[in-house]
C-alpha cells in the first residue's frame, strides 16, 4: 500500500477526535488516500480549519494561528532532535508524532511511541536524514520531520493567502515575519 513515508519520511496514521466536515465526511477514508505532499497538506489545511472553531460549533481562533503554533512547535522539535547529543546515539524506528491542537488556540507536537528506539553500535553513526532501509540504522527523523515543516508551512501560506511563486509575495511576507525558513536537509 502506497504512503507517503517514502516520499515524505512521514505518513499520517489517524485523527482523533475529529467530526465530519464539509470537506471531510470520514477521515479514516481520507487517510488511505494520502499519498502526495499535496495531498499532505490538505489534509493538514482541514484538521486545522476544523479544530480552529471545533468544526463550526463555537468562534474558535483563526486557522492560520493555529497553524502558525503547530509550525512553531515543529520547528522548535525538529531543532530540538538535530542537537540532541542523545538522539545522535540512538535509532528511532516506528516512533511517532502526535499532534494536536484545539479551538482555545492551544496546539502541542508530542514525539511518542519508543518501542523500537535503540542504541547504536559503538562504531555505527546516523545522521536522521536518509530514509529507512531494511539493515539500516538510518531512520529518516529528520527527513520526516523536514516534510511535516514544509507541509505546515505551505498549510499556513495557503490559509495566509501568500502566492509563495511570487518575488514580490516571498519579500513581503519575510519582512512582515509571515514565512518561517522552510527546513531543509
């Protein structure tokens, strides 16, 4: 079954707690069908519109906002891990990411699911960024975590109406303080 963990280095496992929308009657369905990075951020760009007013039932905070704190809280776990002396020792197979965000404007990124991290060989070094390979130790954090930052970053853009193809739109934006740096590695 086709996903986006080998393009992406990532793929989406479920939503909780989330009703239909107007754009999406069921999300367990909207899951099997994303397989692009499109795809990837329409599916952001609705569970952020949808938890921003908790799909419509009370005024909520504004979708970028909300876009723009789980953008920030990727940022700051992304950073966090590429420094992290410990993860430099470790592989991370199968963990996971859990993201939530609600209404009141709280959002939070939650690294979960340890089952498989283990210590690396003395002589053996990783650096995140390769994707996983059946005998690596590579586990592709980084990487993964680099598509979610893009992903949240073109969701904000879009919800933010910024034509990023545009010269004009990128320099503005960046002295407004509107785009973050995408991460790329």
């Amino acid at each position: 079954e086709q996903t986006t963990i080998g393009t992406l280095g990532f793929r989406i496992d479920g939503v909780a707690g989330a009703r239909a929308t107007s754009s999406i009657t069921d999300w367990n369905a909207q899951l099997k069908k994303v397989k692009t990075f499109e795809d990837t951020v329409e599916l952001f760009s609705a569970f952020i519109e949808m938890a921003a007013t908790d799909d419509h039932h009370q005024e909520g905070v504004q979708p970028e906002q909300l876009a723009e704190a789980m953008l920030d809280k990727l940022h700051t776990i992304r950073e966090a891990f590429a420094t992290s002396p410990c993860m430099r020792r470790h592989e991370c197979i199968g963990s996971s990411l859990l993201l939530v965000a609600d209404a009141f404007g709280h959002a939070g990124v939650f690294w979960i699911d340890f089952g498989k991290t283990r210590l690396l060989p003395e002589d053996c070094h990783v650096d995140h960024n390769l994707a996983w390979k059946p005998g690596s130790h590579e586990d592709g954090i980084l990487l993964g975590l680099s598509s979610l930052v893009s992903a949240w970053q073109t969701c904000l853009d879009r919800l933010l109406k910024i034509d990023i193809t545009s010269p004009d739109a990128v320099e503005t934006a960046n002295m407004t303080g509107c785009l973050h740096p995408c991460v790329t590695q």
